[in-house]
C-alpha cells in the first residue's frame, strides 16, 4: 500500500473507532473527547500499517489542527491557496516520495572535485531549483550542465535563476524518462525509495567509467566505489559509483 494510501485507512480507521467507542457509552460526551480518540486511533492504525514513524505525530495532530482551523472563521478560498501552493512546490511528491531541498554550498564544491578535469557533462536528476548547477556553472564553465525537474514551482525557480546560462540545460521532465547516456557524472539527491530504480537504469544507461554520484542515500546492495565526506553542518556523504561495462558482474 502506498504510504498516501496508508495515511487515508488510518484516518478512516480512526474515525470508525472513536464512532464505534461513542456509539457504545464508553467514551464521555463531548467533541473533543471524539476528536482525541480519533487522533489515537489513526495513530494506532498507522502504527499498525507500518508507516513510517514521523506519520504518528501527523495523525495525531491531524484532526485536532482541522477542527481548531475551522475555530479561525477562515474563508475557504485561504486552503485552497495553501493547497495550490504546496502542490506548485512539491507537485507528486506523495508518489515519488522525494520532497524538495537543496544541496548546500559545500556539497556543490566536493561535487565540482568529482568532475574529471577536461571539459565534461553532468546532469541532476530532480534538479530543485537548479541552485546547485548554478554554483556548478560558476566553478566549471568549461563544463555543461542538464538539470531535469518535474515539480513546477522549483523549475520555474530554477529557469529564472539560470537564465542566460547557455552552459546549462533546464528542463522540466521525470528523472526516469529522460536518458542518461550521455554524461560524465549523474547527480542524485533524492530519498532512499527511488535509489534501487536509479541504479537500474544507471547501469542500463550510463557509459562505462562515468559517476554515479548519491548525496546521502545508498543503494541496497551496492558499496559505493567512493565516498567524499563534506566539511558541513549536516556531514553531508557524496556516495559515488563507478558504472561498470555493460556485461560485467554488479
Ligand atoms: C532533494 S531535491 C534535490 C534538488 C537538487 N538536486 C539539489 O541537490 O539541490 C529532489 C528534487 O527532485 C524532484 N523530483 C522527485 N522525483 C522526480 C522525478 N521523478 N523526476 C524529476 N524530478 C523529481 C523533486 O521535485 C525535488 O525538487
């Protein structure tokens, strides 16, 4: 079940308990007793379905929040602009399950040091708001850069921000779709949920001898060839592979 799909069941799940709990006498009279119970039991199922852990918190304040909210006399039309922009910034997020950050300035500098030293192409897959091939155009102009995105507030972000970049190509488009031949380095960073499919087609795409380059997340079952500790706040961890020939052993 998709972890979206999860969070509908423990809501429904949630209210049948507290109905079913009211219904029988055993809970007191009184809203927020309701409310409380069904925030208990949509964490429990939850709990129950395996989701991951940082949905309890969400699930209990879920429902408390949306009555408190309607306290507020807001007029509707307030939550659909929240709505729609959190749906411009973060798009398909609930699917890909790769929400929106940005590599910091020291990453974009170790990952300038992973570039081979002739002129070379590189491409982001989920490219944000194109900030890190900013700073990448900045320090390699020598080099040319493609940035894939497919949410639409980070790529409008990114093709202001990278306007009259001739060196770099901006597109918006899903990561999977786009091919990945062409490029000295492939750049990542993404989540733990897509990096097995990433490396499928890395190693269905990619030229021998060119970088697959993951900031922070690894790849089940494969040791990464090279690791560059970055000097940040947050010990950022650039795992790198070399992409074997076509017909070696993974
Ligand atoms: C963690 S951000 C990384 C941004 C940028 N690469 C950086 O390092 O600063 C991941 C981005 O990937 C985008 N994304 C997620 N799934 C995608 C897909 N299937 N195709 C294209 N972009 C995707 C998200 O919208 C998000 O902007």
């Amino acid at each position: 079940m998709s972890p979206a799909l999860k969070a509908l069941v423990a809501q429904i799940a949630g209210w049948i308990a507290a109905f079913a709990l009211a219904r029988s006498g055993v809970l007191p009279a009184g809203p927020w007793t309701l409310v409380a119970t069904q925030a208990l039991g949509a964490a429990a199922a939850a709990a129950a379905l395996r989701s991951a852990h940082w949905w309890l918190p969400i699930h209990l304040a879920f429902t408390p929040l949306a009555i408190a909210a309607r306290t507020l006399n807001l007029a509707p039309g307030w939550y659909l602009a929240a709505f729609c922009i959190l749906l411009f910034i973060y798009w398909t997020s609930f699917r890909t399950q790769v929400p929106l950050y940005l590599s910091n300035r020291p990453t974009a500098d170790a990952l300038a040091g992973l570039l081979p030293e002739r002129p070379a192409s590189m491409l982001d897959i989920g490219a944000g708001t194109g900030s890190l091939l900013r700073r990448l155009a900045a320090l390699r102009p020598d080099c040319r850069f493609r940035g894939v995105e497919l949410a639409p507030g980070p790529w409008l972000a990114g093709r202001l921000l990278l306007a009259g970049r001739t060196q770099v190509e901006w597109r918006r488009a899903d990561l999977f779709s786009e091919p990945w031949a062409d490029y000295d380095l492939v750049y990542a960073f993404l989540s733990p949920v897509p990096m097995a499919a990433v490396w499928q087609k890395a190693v269905a795409e990619m030229r021998a001898g060119s970088l697959l380059v993951s900031n922070t997340f690894g790849i089940p079952g494969h040791e990464p060839d090279l690791v560059v500790e970055v000097a940040d706040r947050r010990a950022t961890r650039l795992l790198a592979w070399r992409i074997p020939p076509r017909h070696a052993p993974k």
